[in-house]
C-alpha cells in the first residue's frame, strides 16, 4: 500500500520534513496548515519540491470549525475555505481534512452539520478537491467516528467522505468493528497513530504522546484490518503529535516511522518481507577501548582469560564459559573511554536475519575486513550499537571464531558461565524506535515498560528477549543523558553462586559498587534470611529481590569508561532486579568522579 506521513510528525523546516519524508521511502505526505505558513516556499515551489522528491501531497489539514455553527460563523468559515481551496490548488492537494468543530457556539444539531458540510463539500467541487470529515476526540458534539459518518452520510454529497484516525477511534475505547459498515469509497483517508495506555485528559494526551504504530498500547493492525474490508484503497498515514519525535533529527525519526507501516502492513497481511529470524544466544560483546589495560584487569579479577586474538585486528577473545567479551583497541575505538560497541547475536539463519533487516530499512553496515575473515553480518541498533549476526558452533555457516587465534593463557577460576542479559541506554529521543526495532527486526517480544527513580529523574527501561530467554536486552533511557558515568551501558554475567563469585573478585583486586547500609535494613524488614545471610550481602554490596518465580542475587562492578559489569544469581526469577535500580543509580552517583 502507498506510504505518508503528516509534516507534523518530523522536526524542521518543511524543506526538512519534506526530504526525511522522502529518503524514509515514503510515497506522500499530509501537508500540516503551520508548516505551510511558516515556510519561504510559494505553494507552487512546495509542489515542485515533492515532484522532485517523489512525494504526491495526500492531503492538506486541518480545516477547523466550519459546521454546525451560527451562520456569521459558517460565512466567515466559508470565505476562509475558499481561500484554503485557491491555496490546496497551487500546492497541488486534492483532499482537505475538516475536524470536528469545538467552537463554543457549535451546536447539536446534526442536520445543520451535514447542511453546512454539504455546501462546505460543493465549494471544494468547483476546485476539483474533495473533503474528508474527522471526529476529533474532544470534539464538542461529535466525537466518534461512527457520528461522524453518520453526518457525512446524510449530507449525501459525491466530494464529501470521511476520515479515519486510529487515535481518536481507540482513544475514546470505540469499537472499531463498525468501520465496516462505511463504504470504502467514502473513506478518503486514514490517519494511523499508537500511543501508550495513559489515563489523562485525551487532548493532551493527543497532543504529546502519540507514537508509531507498535510503540504504544492501542491495537491499531486490528483498526486496520477492518478498515481494509470495506475495500479502502488510499494510503496508510502517519499523524503523530510527539514532543520527542518534534525534537529529534528528522531523518531517523522519518525511518523509524517508515519501518512501523512497514511492519504493520506485514501484520495485517498486506505486504510480505522476509520473516523475523530470532536470534537464539548471545554469541559475544564488543567492548571498544582506547586502553585495554584497566577493562583487561576488571576481567581477570572476573575469572575471564585472554584466550585468543583476532588474526588481522587488535581484537581480544576473553571468554569463561560461554560468555565472550571482545576488547577491541582499533583506531575506530572511542575515546570517551571503554564502551559496549556490538553485539554478536547467534542466529540460526544468519544471511536471513541480515535480509529481514534490510528489508525494514536496517541496512547492512559495511565492514573492513581481510579476505580470509569470516563474512559476517551486521546492521546497527537506533543507539549505534553494531549485531552481528553468528554462527559460532555450526561449521556449515561463517564462523566468527575462526577469526581469532588461540594464545597461551591459564584458565580463570570458575565462577561465571554465560551472559544473562545486557543493559544498552539509548540516547533519549531513540527509546520507542529503540523497542520497535528491536521486536520487528530481530523479532524479539517486548516486556512491560517499566519506571525507576533516579536521584535526578525518572529513568525508563524495557527488555526485549526470545521466547526462552537466551536473548535478553534491557533497554532504557536515563534522568541525565549526561551523566556517562552512571547510565552507562553493562553485561551482566551469569552464576550460580554470587556470593563465591564476588569474594573472588575482590580477592582479585576488584572493586564492587558499595551499597549504603539503609538499603539492608530495608531488606531485613522486608525478607526474613537465614542467619549470617543479610549480613554477608551487606559486606559484598549483594543485592536482592524476589518474585512469583524465584530469587534473585545481583552485585556490580564499579564503572570502568562507560561500562560495567553485574554478577547475576537468578534462581527461577523472571526480572531485572528493578527493585534495586534506585538504589544502584544512586551509589553509582555518589561514587562518581568529581569533574
């Protein structure tokens, strides 16, 4: 189906908006009335700016206020409509978009409605332009979409039809089934937005929180789906007022919303890419580093050993178990300190993981490589984090590991076996795009979002994982996207014995993050121990928290560049130790260095 997006939905200038539309790979765009009045550009010139970039103008909004109102009200909405109509002619729009009137001396009367709307629909006519009727959700009388159509019906006019819009339809908790019953010809557009479940006044929830269909709450493939059966045929657009969306780079934003039509059409059965490719462990992280010495430390005191080195790069193997850790110190390393660059995801189809990507507008990165190295994948999350997609155990497929070469080492004391999950903090305007990528892309199911306090904010997170649980990712976004120090990104490993596990490690010279003693009087009053228990995590700064479906024992390293390290015992637990978030953010803070 043809793709659009409202101006409104981007950051910029119109000539901005306009270009990000376009390289998105969008086919048109909803011309939004402010970004008109606020550009340089003559309409003409506008229309010539979309010819050249392929964008046909779908549709020009909004027209406010022009039924069921006094009939001074209706002449003045009147002449200010055929002034609109002379100016949709020079841009090139063939459909205005008419809310729902909200001025204070409308008036329920649903026959003057449709009168007023029929002659508002015989102005557009003689300007060959059509007009499509919107039940705002606030509106003052009319309200649902049903109403709406009810009104359109009777006024019985051949330029007149409506418009449909997700948001205001499951705002209001409306059943959209009754979509069908409107003939798919008199719906002349359909706008499309999510947004998360909030109980707030719905004009401002409206105005600031709408999202990209499959960021939110709202079952918007279901919407479409009935709206499909009455035989509709225009475009699938995007109307999303989003204070984040208005602040960010246009041209990510663009792609993002791109990607949400892209993979709403997949669920609704419209459009077929290649199917998700679900990674099924974590193959490896890639910590970047311009010193290697003070992360190579952290990891030994761990029990990893340098067990290999790639063959053309200055790239590390340190491994126990089955969790690997790449140290890269290449002149691409950054120089803000150590940090999580990529992640090697195992995939059981690696080129059609990297072909779904593709498809929903993750290209696959280029990669400097030696003839001889293994030709893997990979394709960059919305925070620039590089995943790979591996094949580490199969010798039918590339294999990443016969990149690297074995050295001499002495195996690390056991303790750790794996990776339980990984913690990336996305840059603030990225967190939605971050989820849906991740649940469209690599077709992992999102959990529930959750909220943290941090001692400056608020801090969000969402983990993402496959269905067994190999693959867990913990998204979130920070209170001081400043503060690298403490929302940082971190590996937490998996053990079986944390205790054991953390008096190894400081035996080894390592540091762990201390816990203020107040967080284990809580801990007392909330939890009976056994006796000595309590008073061992006070002394190893282990954390603990339990749930429906078991315990959970966590402790962390301090924070070395932007990256540190947990230590996981998870006995049937299904969480992140959200519990402890607050406290953990707020000894990270106060071990901060002073700047």
């Amino acid at each position: 189906m043809r793709t659009s997006i409202a101006t409104v939905s981007l950051s910029g200038s119109l000539t901005e908006k306009l270009t990000a539309a376009s390289r998105a790979g969008f086919d048109g765009v909803e011309i939004f009335e402010n970004d008109l009045l606020a550009s340089p550009l003559t309409p003409e010139e506008i229309r010539a700016r979309c010819a050249d970039l392929g964008l046909s103008v779908d549709l020009y909004q909004p027209m406010r206020d022009i039924e069921a109102v006094p009939a001074d009200e209706f002449a003045r909405g009147l002449r200010r409509a055929r002034h609109k109509c002379e100016v949709m002619r020079r841009l090139g729009a063939d459909t205005v978009l008419v809310c729902s009137s909200v001025h204070p001396l409308a008036v329920d009367d649903d026959a003057l409605a449709a009168y007023h709307l029929r002659q508002l629909a015989d102005l557009a006519q003689e300007f060959g332009l059509r007009v499509a009727y919107e039940a705002l959700a606030w509106g003052r009388h009319v309200s649902t979409y049903d109403h709406a159509w009810r009104i359109v019906e009777a006024a019985d006019h051949p330029a007149l039809g409506t418009c449909l819009d997700s948001f205001h339809i499951l705002s209001r908790g409306s059943d959209p089934k009754g979509i069908e019953d409107i003939p798919g010809e008199k719906i002349f557009f359909l706008q499309l937005a999510d947004a998360p479940l909030l109980a707030m006044d719905v004009l401002q929830w409206s105005r600031h929180y709408r999202c990209f269909p499959g960021q939110g709450g709202f079952d918007v493939a279901g919407l479409v789906r009935h709206v499909l059966r009455t035989g509709y045929d225009g475009p699938l657009s995007l109307e999303v007022f989003n204070d984040v969306f208005r602040q960010a780079e246009a041209g990510p934003t663009a792609v993002d919303a791109h990607r949400s039509l892209l993979v709403l059409q997949e669920t609704v059965g419209v459009a077929t890419p290649p199917a998700p490719v679900v990674p099924t462990g974590i193959a490896f992280a890639e910590l970047v580093t311009p010193d290697a010495e003070p992360v190579s430390a952290v990891l030994g005191a761990l029990g990893f050993a340098r067990t290999a080195r790639h063959r053309s790069k200055p790239v590390d193997l340190w491994q126990q178990g089955e969790a690997r850790i790449l140290v890269n110190t290449s002149g691409a390393a950054r120089r803000d300190g150590t940090g999580l660059a990529a992640i090697g995801l195992e995939s059981p189809d690696p080129t059609g993981a990297a072909r779904r990507a593709e498809a929903l507008l993750a290209p696959v990165l280029p990669r400097r490589r030696a003839p001889e190295d293994a030709p893997l994948d990979a394709v960059a999350a919305p925070d620039g984090t590089e995943l790979f997609f591996c094949a580490t155990q199969r010798n039918e497929l590339p294999n990443w590991r016969a990149d690297f070469t074995d050295v001499a080492h002495r195996a690390g004391t056991p303790g750790v076996h794996g990776i339980d999950h990984l913690a990336l903090t996305q840059p603030w305007h990225h967190f939605d795009e971050a989820t849906l990528f991740h649940r469209s892309v690599l077709g992992l199911h999102a959990q529930e979002s959750v909220d943290v306090a941090d001692p400056y904010g608020l801090m969000r997170s969402r983990a993402v994982t496959n269905a067994d649980e190999s693959v867990r990712i913990a998204l979130s976004v920070g209170a001081a996207p400043t503060d690298d120090t403490v929302h940082a990104q971190h590996i937490a490993l998996t053990t079986d014995d944390v205790v054991a596990a953390a008096r190894r490690f400081r035996a080894a010279g390592g540091r762990l993050l201390p816990i203020p003693a107040n967080y284990y009087d809580d801990l007392a009053a909330r939890y009976e121990f056994p006796d000595g228990e309590l008073e061992t995590y006070r002394e190893l700064g282990i954390l603990y928290d339990r749930d429906a479906h078991g315990e959970f024992r966590h402790c962390y390293t301090v924070t070395v560049g932007r990256v540190f390290f947990e230590l996981a015992q998870r006995d049937g637990y299904r969480g992140y130790g959200a519990q402890n978030a607050p406290v953990r953010l707020a000894a990270q803070h106060a071990g901060r260095p002073v700047r």
